[in-house]
C-alpha cells in the first residue's frame, strides 16, 4: 500500500534551503507572538501529542519541546530510555510502530544515530532528532533565529566554530550550505572534522575552511561558536582536555573576530574550559538567548511537521 512518507526532521542536510527558510520564518513570527505567561489565542496543535524519548540527559530539548507544544495547544509525554522496554531489548523498529499507534510525533534524543534513522524508517509519524551523536539540527534552527536577530540575514555571513568537531558542527556545516554562509572550523589535528562531514561538504557546495589556528579561524568572524571538549558518548576525556587547551573561547580570541562578533555556545557550558566567564557573560555573548530560542524554533520545526501550510 501506498502512504506519504511523515515529515521527520532528521537533519538539516535532508531539507532544501527555502524549506529550512519556511521553518525559520515561522519560527520568527511565532516567537513574535508570543507573550510570556499569555496562553497563545492560536491552539494549531490541539488534540495532538508528542512523545518524548530521552535516552541521554537534557535540559533544554526537553523543557523548550514540551512548552513548545503546550503553547501550540498539544500534548507531551515524557519516556526515558531505561523506563522502556527498549531498554529490555524491545526493538526499534517495533518500538516505532507501537508509539504510532498513539501519539502525532516522537522526538527522539538518542546516541546512535542508525537508531534514529531506523526508528523513523518503522514510524508512521514525524520523528524529530533531539540529538544524536552525529548531529544537533534542532539546536542550530535556534542559533540560526539568535544570529538573525542579532545581525540580520545569515546568507553570505562568515561564523567560526573553534574546539571539537561534534554533532553540533555537524548540523552547523549543514546550515552553512543550506542557507549560504561560510564556515570556518578550527579544530586540533587530531580532532578534525570526520571525512564524511568534509564529503558532504564539498560536494554540497559549503564553504567550509578548516584549520587548526584558532585566530586564522576567527578573523572576521560575524559569529564565534563553541561547545564542550566531551560530548555525551565521549571517551578519553584527559587527551580531549588536553589537545584542546589552546582552543578556549577567552577576550583575548573575541577581540581578534569581526568587530561586534556574537559569541554563541548550545549549552550546557564548562566555564573555564572551553569559554571564560568573562566572554559567557560578556556583552557579546548571545548563549542565553540561543537557549530561549529553542523554544520558538522548536514550535517552527513542531507546526511544520505537524500543521504544515497552517501558518
Ligand atoms: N543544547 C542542548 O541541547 O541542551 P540540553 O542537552 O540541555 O537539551
Ligand atoms: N555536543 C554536546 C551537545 C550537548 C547539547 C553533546 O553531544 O553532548
């Protein structure tokens, strides 16, 4: 039989670039109407529910999905890994048939990546990723809506992520090619960005510069970003530390990007090691506002997967 396959947000890589754009706007008007402790008069998701699986710690996926859809007029339920039969060796694909059967939505936070992907090969439901080893896409429609705000249209920018090469590079290279602006990556040698990663990028048309000089990286730079030394999943802590000393986020760094650069970082932070105080609580750090943003993206990626043409 025939069925229309649902609208998963996986990745930013698997979207066109106006789609994205459609995403972001609506994101954008959303949060413009949105008045803290107002209910929205608008209730586009009313009788619609979202599953919420977490297999990893979160604290601002989960918060900002749940107001998210209440604020839409929906509702979330909340599933940790091991409280699931997942945990006991109920399969993945099974595990996306049952919740199909009850809820609109899942959003899955989940390390694997190829568990993500097949959870949403067996769905019959969007399947959001709320983060995976490979990537953070949900992440990154925020910091897309806090650049925005800041400086105006990303398109033909330059932004600079300097440290790890993780998921939220990942997702961060993803944008650079949908959404035209180039990308410049500093990273220590012996964690470059993953082959795969600079494939894709080459054959999508990223502008994506790599180096292992932080302040080669930086220079005009609308935008610096980081993240931790140790993701989630992460082994050798200590090398980790160690080879990325030289790449924290300190004035001195700032001062060498583009005058009025935003300093921008996902959270959660570990101050004194890949940022100072002095840059997170600085007059150009935006960290903030990025984690309030995650809620007017998440509404925009929400209302697309499941109201779409509603706005
Ligand atoms: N940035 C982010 O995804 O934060 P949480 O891990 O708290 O959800
Ligand atoms: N790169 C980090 C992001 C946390 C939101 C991790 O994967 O742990």
């Amino acid at each position: 039989h025939t069925m229309t396959r649902p609208r998963h947000f996986l990745d930013i890589c698997d979207l066109p670039g106006p789609e994205l754009r459609q995403i972001l706007e609506l994101a954008k008007t959303l949060k413009a109407k949105r008045v803290k402790g107002v209910p929205p008069v608008e209730r586009p998701l009313a009788g619609k529910y979202l599953a919420m699986v977490f297999d990893k710690p979160s604290t601002r996926t989960r918060v900002s999905f749940d107001i998210a859809m209440r604020d839409l007029g929906g509702e979330t339920i909340m599933l940790t890994g091991g409280e699931m039969q997942l945990g006991r060796g109920e399969t993945i694909a099974d595990t996306a048939r049952v919740l199909s059967r009850f809820v609109d939505a899942v959003m899955i936070r989940i390390l694997s990546h190829e568990d993500l992907t097949e959870l949403a090969r067996h769905a019959s439901v969007p399947v959001i990723n709320g983060l995976t080893k490979l990537s953070h896409p949900c992440q990154i429609m925020a910091d897309l809506l806090t650049f925005e705000e800041r400086l105006g249209r990303i398109d033909g920018s330059t932004v600079a992520w300097v440290g790890d090469s993780n998921n939220v590079l990942a997702s961060w290279v993803h944008a650079a090619a949908r959404f035209g602006f180039t990308i410049n990556v500093a990273t220590p040698p012996e964690l470059a960005p993953p082959q795969a990663l600079l494939d894709w990028a080459k054959a999508n048309g990223c502008a994506m510069n790599v180096t292992a000089d932080a302040y080669a990286a930086v220079a005009g730079a609308q935008a610096v970003i980081t993240d931790c030394w140790v993701s989630m999943g992460d082994e050798d802590e200590d090398f980790r530390r160690r080879v990325l000393a030289p790449y924290q986020v300190d004035a001195k760094l700032m001062r060498a990007a583009a005058k009025d650069a935003i300093f921008m970082h996902c959270l959660p932070a570990h101050r004194g090691e890949e940022v100072t105080d002095e840059v997170m609580d600085g007059p150009q750090s935006v960290v903030f506002d990025e984690a309030e943003n995650r809620l007017h993206a998440q509404k925009g990626v929400l209302a697309w997967c499941l109201a779409p043409g509603i706005y």
